[in-house]
C-alpha cells in the first residue's frame, strides 16, 4: 500500500508514455525462465547475454564469478543492467542451492551428447538455464546438479557456439514456447508495483530530491 501510494507521487513526473511503456514490457516480463551464467567472465558476452535476457523479457540474471574470480565490472550489462535484477554469486553452489529452493529446474546447456535437442524441449515448470565457459562449458558441479540437459543442434563441424550466441537462440525459442503456453509465466501484481516503482525512480534525474520531498511531506 506504500508502496502503490509512493509509485502515484512518483509517476507525476515521468510522462505517460513512460508509464505505459513499463506497463507494456511488465505484461511480458518472466521470473518463471530465468537464466544462469557460470564463470563467464569476458565481458562482451556477460553483457551480451544480459541484454538478450532483458530483450526478451527475463527479469532476473544469475551471474557466478567461482573458478576465475571477481573478473565482471559491476556495469557488466552496459544498460540493460538498469532494468533486469542481476544476482551475483561468489560460488556455484550458493546459485545452485538458491534457485532450488526457489523451485526451479536447473537445466544445463551444453553442445555434447545425451541432451535434450532445444526442438523437443518442453518447459513444463519454473526453468533455470545455465550457462557456461566459452573454454571450459560449465563445471562438473552444474553437470552433477541439473535435472537436465540441452542442445542446439549442430550440423558443422565446429563442436560448439559463442556462449552469447547460444544464450540468444536458446531464449528466442523457449520464451516463444512460454508465452504460447498455459504456465503462469506473469510476475505477480506485487513484483510488477516493485518494478514499476523501481524503474520510475530510475527514470527522474533529480529522485533524491523529490524522494526527500515525499518523505518530509507524508511525515
Ligand atoms: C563455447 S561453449 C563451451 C565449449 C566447451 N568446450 C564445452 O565442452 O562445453 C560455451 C557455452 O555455450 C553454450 N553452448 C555452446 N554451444 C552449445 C550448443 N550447441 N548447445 C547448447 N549449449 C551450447 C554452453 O552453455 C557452453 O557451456
């Protein structure tokens, strides 16, 4: 209810089209596929894959910086950052564990044998995506821990895809697939006044000082 009442006093000084925009881009938003990438630490992927997930309505990003480090500029995403929750890990199994709890299937993307074609897969519940190493693929932790496996079809003779690449097309097909489906792919109302809130004040320049003005006035 604070929330809803602060989000009135805010959006007076964005313009409507704004607010209808981030009314439009929340109807098609999704926590239901999210997407996690391990240890990518070059940076034109890492914003590459932010800005596809942002493109096509993921609203949050799993980022793990385990087996190299910290190497990630905190504005990896280069504005696209701004509009999707990015969650930094220190260790793959604090994501692994986390987004278990939140009920999610981890599915592990990788190029070799034995995974599911991206044609044939069917999300059929909450769905995390991992992502991994442009040398390595993804750890052996993710291999031991996901519920499944997933495959762009190859038929070069190159054994894989840029990381960025495969993140685009794998997104492409299955956020197509869960906005045709019956699954309850929406944020709720709650997390759509959150973002709504959160990107307003995003977009007024001077929101210290109107924010400051709001409290000093409903005190
Ligand atoms: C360059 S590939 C890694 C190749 C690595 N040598 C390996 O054995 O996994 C980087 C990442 O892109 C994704 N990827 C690349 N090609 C893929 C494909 N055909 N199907 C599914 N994922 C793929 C996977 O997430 C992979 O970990």
């Amino acid at each position: 209810m604070k929330d809803a009442h602060l989000l009135e006093y805010l959006e007076r000084f964005i313009s409507e089209e704004r607010k209808q925009r981030f009314l439009s881009i929340l109807n098609q938003r999704t926590k239901y596929l999210t997407i996690a990438i391990e240890d990518v630490y070059q940076l034109h992927n890492a914003s590459a894959i932010i800005r596809s997930c942002e493109s096509f309505g993921l609203q949050e990003v799993h980022v793990i910086e385990d087996r190299f480090g910290k190497r990630l500029d905190k504005h990896i995403a280069m504005g696209a950052q701004r509009w999707v929750d990015v969650k930094r890990y220190g260790q793959t199994s604090d994501c692994l564990s986390q987004l278990k709890s939140e009920g999610y299937r981890i599915v592990a993307t990788t190029p070799h044998a034995k995974s599911r074609l991206l044609d044939d897969f069917e999300i059929d519940g909450k769905t995390a995506l991992f992502f991994g190493t442009e040398k390595e693929g993804l750890s052996e932790e993710v291999i031991a821990g996901s519920d499944g496996f997933l495959k762009i079809p190859m038929v070069g003779f190159t054994e894989s895809l840029n990381v960025s690449v495969s993140a685009a097309i794998v997104l492409q097909t299955l956020t197509q697939q869960l906005r045709k489906s019956d699954l309850p792919w929406h944020l709720t109302e709650t997390e759509k006044l959150e973002k709504r809130l959160d990107w307003t004040q995003k977009s007024i320049k001077s929101i210290e000082a109107i924010l400051e003005r709001y409290h000093r006035s409903s005190k």
